[in-house]
C-alpha cells in the first residue's frame, strides 16, 4: 500500500510582500479616514472651546495672530451672573432626564411586547411606528399647540416632557426591538418553565441582556431634548420655564440688542458639558445598543 505526502505548500516571497503591502495599505486608509473623520467634528469644538476664552471685541473681528491668544475668563464670569441661565440649566435637567427616563420605559415595555409577543395586527403597528419616524414635528407644529394648549399642557414643563417622549418614542421602540429580538428564545423557554411570570422575566432575566439598548433610548432622548428649540420656544412662553437652547437666545449685551457673541460661545460650551459626560460615560453601551439586533441567537 502506497502512502501519498502531502508537502506543505510554502508562501512565495511575492505573496507574502503581496499581502503586507495590502495590510499597510488597509491600514493606512483606516488611520487617514479615522483622523479625518475625527478632524471633522474635533475642529469646531476646539474652535468654539478657544472662542469661549476670548472676549466679544475679538470674536467678532477678523482672526489675528496679535490678538488670537488673547485669553480671558470675562465671558465664563458674565455666564455666571445670569442668574436666569441657572434657572434655564434646572429647568433643562428636568425635562432633559424625566424625558429619558419615560422614554426609555416605554420603549422597553413597547419594544418586549413588539419582538416577543406574537399577534394579528403586530406588523401594522409596528410599521405604523416606523412611519412616524419620517414625519417631522415641526410640520405638525400647529395642531400640536392647539391640542396641548386644549389638554392645559402649554406653559408647563410636564407637557414639554410628554412632548419629547412622544417624538423620541417611535426610534427608541425600534431600538428595543431589535434588542429583544437580540435575545435567544431557549433562554424565555427555560424561565417560563421554571415558572418566570412576564414582568419578573423582564426585569431579571433579559434586564442584563437588553441594558445597552436601554442606555441608548435613555441617551438619544436626552440629547434630543437637551438641544431642542422649536418645540420649547412654542409651548412655553414664560420665562422662568425656558430651557437652556430658549434662555442662550436671550444672551444679549449692549445698546440695541447687540449680541455678544463671545458669551454665546461660552454657553454653548457649557451646554456641551452634560452631553459629553453622559456620552462618555454610556459609550460602551451606546454601540453595543445600536449593533444590537444584526445578528440573532
């Protein structure tokens, strides 16, 4: 009986340098895109963080290596002293953090229900979701202000959180759905055997698994209402209710309504300061969130 060997086949010289010129190749369009990409937003927030230490005289003239440099903590202690600005920051975090939170649990009760539970119309309404997400607010804005200010719910900052959560609710349904679905169907089985009632098996068996597409419900509608305008300069028309993106409108120094652009510099970057925190903080579960759902099982 004859035994055939089998040689190793050996990697050419050339497609072995084929491949590593590839590789850097790869690698150096990744690192050129990233850094672009990363130059993209990173430049203008560097540019508004130098314009929020430079007083209003610089701001406004054309940029000059003489007086570029010229730091100052004027605009940050003229921030300080709007003590509407204040009122406009409490206002926002309360509006900005009930709107996440409600909206968040509804989109997890909707999104278990739409991924897990099986019935006649549940396409239809489920699509009827998706189709809100194509209809802007603001093309609506009319007879949404006539119905709220019917419901009593203008001039309140409980109206403006129902307002938010109900704009934000149809992305962040979609969201939890396709984190439910994420979730193995063996892994339902074996609790309901076990005797796992649905709200018991909501909160302790799939809470672990659906956390980051929680987190990213809660992030999204808190930025969306964070940096709202339309919506808040509609429905609220007293000035100890305006939110943050309202009161900075407001930031006007000098004769005739000049505005100072170097102090609305300097409220945009401490307007930042929230969103950067949280997203820093939420980060890991933010892209998992959104990822959540490509693959199933």
């Amino acid at each position: 009986m004859s035994t055939v060997i089998r040689m190793p086949r050996r990697r050419t010289a050339a497609s072995s340098e084929r491949s590593t010129r590839e590789t850097r190749t790869k690698r150096l369009l990744y690192v050129g895109g990233g850094t672009l990409a990363a130059l993209v937003f990173a430049v203008p927030l560097a540019f508004a963080l130098v314009r929020s230490v430079q007083p209003n005289e610089v701001v406004v003239q054309a940029p000059e290596w003489g007086t570029f440099f010229d730091f100052t903590w004027q605009n940050f202690q003229l921030l300080a002293s709007q003590s509407e600005l204040g009122r406009a920051v409490v206002n926002s975090l309360v509006v900005s953090l009930s709107t996440a939170v409600l909206t968040a649990v509804l989109a997890t009760m909707a999104g278990y229900g739409f991924a897990k539970f099986a019935f006649r119309m549940r396409p239809w309404l489920f699509g009827a979701v998706l189709l809100t997400m194509m209809i802007p607010f603001q093309a609506i804005l009319t007879p949404l202000y006539l119905q709220m200010n019917v419901m009593g719910l203008t001039d309140s900052l409980i109206g403006l959180i129902l307002f938010y959560s109900t704009v934000n609710l149809p992305f962040c349904v979609f969201v939890m759905s396709n984190s439910f679905a994420a979730v193995p169907d063996d892994l339902e089985s074996a609790a309901h055997v076990d005797g796992v009632g649905t709200f018991r098996m909501l909160v302790s068996v799939l809470r672990p698994m659906i956390i980051p597409g929680v987190a990213t419900a809660a992030l999204y509608a808190f930025l969306a209402s964070w940096t709202e305008f339309l919506a808040a300069l509609t429905f609220l028309t007293d000035q100890d209710l305006y939110t943050l993106p309202v009161s900075m409108v407001n930031l006007q120094q000098g004769a005739y309504g000049e505005v100072n652009f170097g102090l609305i510099a300097t409220g945009a970057v401490v307007s930042m300061i929230p969103c950067a925190l949280l997203y820093i903080a939420l980060q890991r579960f933010y892209v998992a969130g959104l990822a959540s759902g490509s693959i199933k099982g």
